[in-house]
C-alpha cells in the first residue's frame, strides 16, 4: 500500500492519520516533531518566568511579586529550562528527526524504546509541573542542601520530575548509540559521519554515564526529606558539600549534553552555507570527545568557595582549563571553514554567525571562571548568570533555532519566510545582548544571583537587561509566527533547497514513512565534498 | 601604622567595585589582564569571521577553494591557548593563596549566618548584628558557620567570597586599606529573604575603634557604599540611645536594621512570623493550644528566647537575640513601636 500511495505524496505526515496515530508512532520523525513541540511550549514557559523575573529586577524598589513567588519563579525557569528544554532540544528533537536519515536508516534502533523515552519524559515534566500547583518549590533549581530538605512545598514532585525526565535521556542516549554503530548505510565509514552525528554520540555517551548519577542524588535526597536519613543535611549528621559534589558531578557533564549537539548542528550549517568542506573535520569530531571526556573531571570548578579543600581547588582550576581547548579548536575551525567560501546569508547561517559571537563571549568569560582567585570574587554573582545565559541561550538555543529553521524544508516540505526570519534573527541578537552583557557587569561590580531586589547602584544595569528581554521575546514570537504560517502555507521547498550534501537531504521533503522508500542509500563520498558541481 | 590612606586604594576602575586591600589590588591586575586578552580573541574570532562574510558572501561565479585542514595551522591554535591557559591557572593559583591565607597575626572574629541575618562575635564577648567593626589597617580573619542552611560571606571591595556552611567552619581574611563602609552581602541562595541579609563591614580609623570597643559614640569616616542611604537606617540607628526621635521612631528604625522585617510584616500579613500590626493587648494562641495576651514583657520575652512561646500557625524558627545584640533602651523602641502599630 505505502508503494502505491507514495507515487500520490505519502509522507510520514500522512502516512497515517488521526490523534492516536500520532500517540502510538514509532516513527523516529513524528517523535522528533513531538519532542519539539513539547520542548517549544516549555521553552515558552520558562521564557514567560523570565520576563517575570527581569520585570521584577527593573527598577530597585519597585518589585512586582513578592519574595517568595520570585523565588518560585527562578526556581521554575531553571528547572524548566534546564531539565525539560535545553537537555532534550537538540538531541530528542532535531536529533531524533534527523539521525536514522543522516545513516540512511528506516528509524532508530529501538523504536519503541524511543516513544518511551517520550512518555518518561512526559511524566517526569507533568510531575514537575503538578508541583506548580502543590506549593511550588524555592530552591533554585540546583536543590542544595539543606535549604532543599527544609523548605517545604512542591520540592520532592519537583525532584521526582527531575529523575524520571533523566530515564528519557538515558534511553534516548542509548538508542543514539546503537543506531549509530549499528545501522549506518553501506559506504557510510566512521571517517564519513557527518559531525553532528560525532556529537550527539559523545553528547549519548555523557546521557548514558552521567544521568544515573543525577538520578542516585535525587533519591538519596528524596529519602532524606520522607524518612529523615543524615545524608545532605548537618542537623540530622549529612553533609551539605557532598550533595554538591554529587550534583554537579552530572550538572556539569549536562552541560556538554546541552551544547555539543549545537555544536554538531553549526557544524553541519557553516559548510552548506560556505559552499566548502568543513575546515578540520577530524580535529573538530575528535574535540567533541575531548569535550566528553573533560566534563567528567571539572564538576569541582562549581565549589571554588564551598569549603572543598585548596588541593580540590587547585586540580579543578587546571583541569578546567582543558575545556577551552578543543572548545577553541572547534571556533577556530568553523571561522576557518568560511575562508574562500560563497557564504549565503539565510537564516541557519545567520544563526550560525550568532552562535559564533555569543558562544565566543560565553566561552571566554568561562576561562575568567576557571581562573581561581577570579572566580573567588565571581561566583554566584550576575557574572555567572550572563556566562551560562551565553553559553546555553546564546549557544544551545542559536543552534536549536538555527536548526529548526536549517532542517525546516525537510520536515515541513515548505520554505520559511527568510525576510521574517531576518528580522527574527536581528531581534533576537540584539535582544540577547542587551539582555546579558550588562550582567557581566553588574555581576564584576557585585551583584549577587539570585536576588529578589537589589541596591540601586545595579539599577541601571538591570534595567537595560529588562529591556532586552522585550526584544528577546518579540524575536521568538516572529519565529514561531514564521514556523506555524510556513508550516501551513509557505512555498514547496523541494527536496533539497540548501543543495545540502548529507543523507537526509537526498530523501524527499517530507521524506516518506521509510525515510528512504524501498532502496537504501549508499554513500560514496563523505558528506562536506563541496567541489566542482556540488559548490 | 597604615592609618594613612595609600593613593593606590579607594578607587573603583570602571565596571569593578573600589580596591579596599591589597588582595583587591593585585586582583584588579589577573582581572584586566584577562579582560584585554579577552578582547584580543574576541576581536580575532568574530572580527575574522565578520570579515569572511563580507569579503566571500556570494558572487555569480564565484569558486570556493576545496581546504580540508591544515595541520600546522590547527597545531598553532592548539598549542598557543594551552600555554596562555596554563599561564593563567599559574596566575590565578597564586592570586588565590595570598586571598586565602590569612597571616598568622590576624584579629580573629566570629561569624555566624542564620536567615536571613549575621552576627558577629568579638574575643572580648562583644556583638554586634548586620555591622562588622574593624580597625583599619589590620589583618581581620572571620571565623564562619551557619546555623540553618549555606549563606556565603562576599565582601565585593575586598574581592573575597566564602560559602558558611552549617555543621563545619570556613573562613574568610581581608586586611582593609580603606576607612569607610563595604558592603557585604549573602551570595548562597538561602530562602525569602536571601536578597535582604545584608551587612556591612566599618573600618574605623584607630582612636575611633578605641571609641567603639569603650562602647563610646564613634565616627565611621571615609567611604561609603553607593547604598548607603538604604543600609543608613541599619547602621546608624544600632545606637539610637542619644537620638531625639520620639521612641516609636526609634523603635521603627530599630526593627528595620535588626532585620526583624524580614519574618514580620508591620500590615497585619503573615511571613515567616506573626505580624506586629493589632496583636498589642490582644491574645494569641500559642502551639500547644494556651493563649497568652501580648504585653511589654511577652515582646521581651519572645526577642530573648522566641522559642519559649510560639505563635500558633508559624514555625518555631527564629534565632534569640541576646541582651547584647538588643540593649534595653532598644528594647524599649522596640516594645514602644509594636505597641504604636495598633
């Protein structure tokens, strides 16, 4: 049947039909889009949290929620933002459409593995949620101890949520890495993966380590909060210094799950755009894992001034240093890579170039936070929240928007409107900036995080953050405006409109059920072959 | 004998808080040092790629080159930051000894943090609360911990920072170059409100200090933080007993340096304790079910020892303040404010 229908247009989208057909697909494609639709109304979520927050830190002596709700507020637009947006963006949406096609496969490994990786997900989201309505929770999204087993409310649902969310990834993670060994097309050798497919495996290898250890935390202080076990808290014999090692033991290699796929998405996007073969293909693959491989030895660098010992201090300042290595290698490659290019300006590029300049700016105020005595004086100031609002808006979410609209042809079939995606994109940029520079700021001069009103002498810098935020949210609401009106009504795409080189471009847009009909594909050559015709 | 203020101290470069000790100095140097290295790469990466852009976008005809790598070039850009970031652990490994070891002949003094309040404890018994009086030109070591969760100890003009930590001690050293006020505040997230347990640290020129320690009316002369105004109520008015303000007044002032806001609203809502507003010769039920009417001595009472009778509906949570920390004339404000609220 799928044969005959598809000569008529069958595609994944009309292949079956009807609310439950999507409920009970294991079509890797229909779950990408679920995924991306849930991360986008979470993202729209903690977006409004945050407006909340920046309105709120206008103007000194002018609050708009009182003490406790903000807390509640910072607490839910980490959380959300963290756990149920920015962790399974890229890999669990983009990464779930696009990499069976990338191998030239029919899906992922586990199919049905993945749908349950979405109803984990789902459940541990609807668990943090409900929390919403039970109390709340004030911790910050960190949960440290004590203050987390003491205070009272929503905290446990909030955790639970936060654990069961981490089952999804875990099992998405390691589908990602079966799929990849096991199922890549003939002629598709290790040294011809396209780059985003390196990083969403190193990014696995880290879901697959790290989460349980996350996972183990939220128990062990479960526990403590019902049954009033010392673990965490020193009134009851605990440790408060241990929760943090064990946290960030996973919190920060969750960093490295949060950027190298959008690292792995601008890899993919420089070339098209150039019309050239990435620049230092090996060495980019080869520092995603370096990246890898770093996070599990830097989480110390989060307890410069937590009373952990000067030796601690010392070994995590240094090995924290390493991060900035294959990091820079990575920046250098891709600026590299537009050398003699013909650079086209469409809207993935333009988010590219976006991602360069902020992910620039949030990586090297990192080397200031890796710096001993420096980050003495930095830590949990606005230095901080500008630093990973660089690093994590500025560069996982520009690549998950750069993405969307990148692979938007091969999902939806339709062109985007690039004129709206421009104004989008400057909207955003600028938005971003104001937003969070002046954080940097107010942070060296010592603003605290975390505030719910501060001195006056840090007014002038936050309001100009409260400004940017407005620009900020005008720039998503023009790209979900683009996304949903393209979606329904733009221009047919054709198969292949960025002349893309990877696999998933040469399937058609909407690709069919089976991604590639009956044939599968062979791959001749690797994927950033930009010469003669192909430029 | 550093009673004279060097020309290096009490200035604040642009975007940093002033440089109130050596430490602060020295740490200015690491952080410029940083900054302008920081602008160098910026300006390399995005400058470069800005450039790119312009002189290879898109021309009819136009033939990109076929470049797959470069090994000495990629050895370059390898090799290059891992010698600048060595160095610059080497830098910040040694900033951070001299901001960490206090010398050995440092005053020691006590901190404890409790929410959303510090206090500070003196060798000869004195305290103080949301005030921590120094002599300028010493070394001064704190001595932390916490009575409830994590706080952090940040005093931005003396670019130090220590997370308080119950059940164990941290501490924290500084050696104030500059007379004046600096501001402290708490950097670890520690509930409602974590944005109002502020102090700040007085460095008093040495015949002042003498005056303060006599118990004597002192003068708190050089700096002032930029929020002065905001904190004046709590510092100045810790001794109100010669001010010529009617008693309520004094007592208004009082509960707002003392921090007593922050638990107790003055309009009637519930915080984290009852509110002052109407409860003065009113009866309140207690949580083990007796009732207790509100007088003079029952105020006293539960600012000495809160836990002795609580409030039915709020939580048995509030630190007790000494007959040091609240002097009887102050008790007195005190008592005259709640009573005022009715």
């Amino acid at each position: 049947m799928a044969h005959t229908a598809e000569a008529h247009g069958d595609n994944y989208l009309n292949h079956e039909k009807g609310l439950w057909s999507w409920m009970t697909t294991v079509d890797h494609k229909r779950i990408g889009l679920m995924y991306l639709a849930s991360v986008c109304f979470f993202f729209f979520l903690g977006g409004i949290f945050a407006l909340i927050i920046r309105l709120n830190l206008m103007h000194s002596g002018h609050p708009v929620v009182d003490a406790n709700t903000y807390n509640k507020l910072m607490t839910y637009h980490g959380a959300i933002m963290v756990f149920l947006v920015i962790i399974p963006a890229i890999p669990a949406s983009i990464g779930n459409f696009v990499l069976p096609m990338m191998l030239g496969a029919k899906d992922v490994a586990f199919p049905k593995l993945n749908l349950a990786s979405y109803y984990i997900y789902l459940a541990g989201a609807t668990f943090a949620c409900l929390a919403l309505f039970l109390g709340g929770a004030d911790t910050g999204w960190t949960f440290y101890t004590p203050y987390s087993i003491r205070t009272g409310g929503g905290v446990i649902l909030v955790i639970f949520g936060a654990f069961v969310a981490g089952f999804s990834s875990i099992l998405t993670g390691l589908n990602f890495i079966v799929t990849i060994q096991k199922l890549r097309a003939p002629g598709l050798t290790w040294n011809r993966l396209p780059l985003l497919l390196w990083a969403l495996y190193a990014t696995s290898i880290i879901q697959v380590l790290a989460t349980p250890v996350l996972a183990i935390t939220l128990v062990l202080l479960i526990f403590e909060h019902v049954f009033k076990v010392g673990i965490f808290d020193p009134a009851l014999g605990g440790d408060p210094v241990l929760f943090q090692h064990f946290f960030w033991f996973y919190s920060h290699p969750a960093v490295y799950i949060m950027i190298l796929p959008a690292m792995g998405v601008i890899s993919e996007i420089i070339p098209v755009f150039s019309r050239k073969p990435i620049f230092g293909y090996r060495a980019i693959a080869l520092a995603s894992f370096g990246i890898a491989l770093v996070a599990f030895i830097v989480w110390g660098h989060h307890l410069f001034v937590s009373g952990q010992s000067e030796l601690a201090n010392f070994v995590f300042s240094l090995l924290t240093m390493f991060v900035a290595i294959p990091t820079g290698v990575k920046v250098f490659s891709w600026v590299g890579t537009m050398y003699k290019g013909s650079i086209r300006f469409n809207a993935p590029m333009l988010y590219a170039l976006g991602f360069i300049e902020l992910f620039t700016i949030g990586g090297l105020t990192g080397v200031f936070l890796a710096t001993l005595a420096i980050d003495v004086h930095l830590t949990d100031t606005y230095f901080v929240i500008a630093h990973f609002h660089y690093v994590m808006v500025g560069g996982t979410i520009m690549g998950f928007v750069g993405g969307m609209h990148y692979w938007f042809p091969k999902v939806t079939g339709k062109l985007y409107n690039e004129t709206v995606a421009m104004w989008a994109f400057i909207s955003i940029i600028i938005g971003f900036n104001l937003t969070f520079f002046p954080q940097f700021i107010a942070g060296t001069e010592g603003m605290p995080r975390r505030y719910w009103s501060q001195l006056p002498e840090f007014d002038l810098w936050n309001t100009l953050s409260t400004v940017g935020s407005w620009f900020l949210l005008l720039g998503f609401l023009m790209v979900a405006w683009n996304m949903i009106k393209s979606a329904k009504s733009g221009p047919a795409a054709g198969d292949n409109p960025w002349r893309a080189l990877t696999l998933e471009w040469q399937s058609k847009s909407p690709p069919p059920h089976d991604n590639f009909g009956p044939t599968t594909p062979t791959v001749t050559h690797w994927p950033y072959e930009y010469k003669g015709a192909n430029v | 004998m550093n009673s004279v203020m060097s020309k290096a101290y009490g200035k604040a470069a642009w975007g940093l808080p002033l440089q109130g000790s050596d430490v602060a100095v020295t740490w200015d140097h690491l952080y410029w040092f940083l900054f302008w290295l920081s602008v160098f790469f910026f300006i390399l990466v995005v400058g470069g790629m800005i450039y790119f852009a312009i002189v290879y976008r898109k021309k009819e005809g136009r033939k990109t080159k076929y470049i797959v790598d470069h090994h000495a070039l990629e050895a370059f850009w390898t090799i290059i930051p891992t010698i600048l970031l060595m160095a610059i652990f080497g830098w910040g490994w040694s900033v951070y000894k001299k901001q960490i070891h206090a010398p050995t002949d440092a005053m020691e003094i006590r901190v404890i943090g409790k929410q959303w309040l510090w206090t500070f404890q003196y060798d000869d018994g004195r305290t103080e609360a949301s005030k921590l009086v120094v002599p300028l030109g010493k070394p001064i070591k704190l001595i932390m911990t916490s009575q409830d969760v994590i706080h952090s100890f940040f005093i931005p003009n003396f670019r130090v920072k220590q997370d308080v930590v119950p059940g164990m001690y941290t501490s924290v050293w500084f050696e104030p170059k500059v007379a004046g006020e600096h501001q402290v505040f708490c950097t670890e997230y520690c509930g409602t409100s974590h944005s109002g347990m502020l102090a700040k640290v007085e460095v008093l020129e040495p015949e002042q200090y003498e005056l303060w320690k006599a118990g004597k009316p002192y003068q708190v002369t050089g700096v002032k933080t930029p929020s002065s105004d905001l904190l004046a109520a709590a510092q100045s008015s810790a001794r109100l007993a010669n001010a010529k303000l009617p008693l309520p007044d004094q007592g208004a002032k009082l509960v707002q340096a003392k921090g007593c806001t922050a638990c107790h609203s003055i309009d009637g809502s519930a915080k984290i304790g009852p509110s002052y507003k109407g409860i003065f010769g009113h009866e309140q039920e207690l949580l083990d079910g007796t009732k207790v009417t509100v007088d003079e001595n029952y105020i006293r009472e539960s600012i000495q020892k809160p836990q002795a009778k609580v409030v039915k509906g709020f939580n048995p949570v509030m630190p007790p303040y000494t007959k040091d920390m609240i002097g009887e004339e102050d008790m007195n404000a005190i008592v005259a404010y709640i009573k005022s609220l009715n």
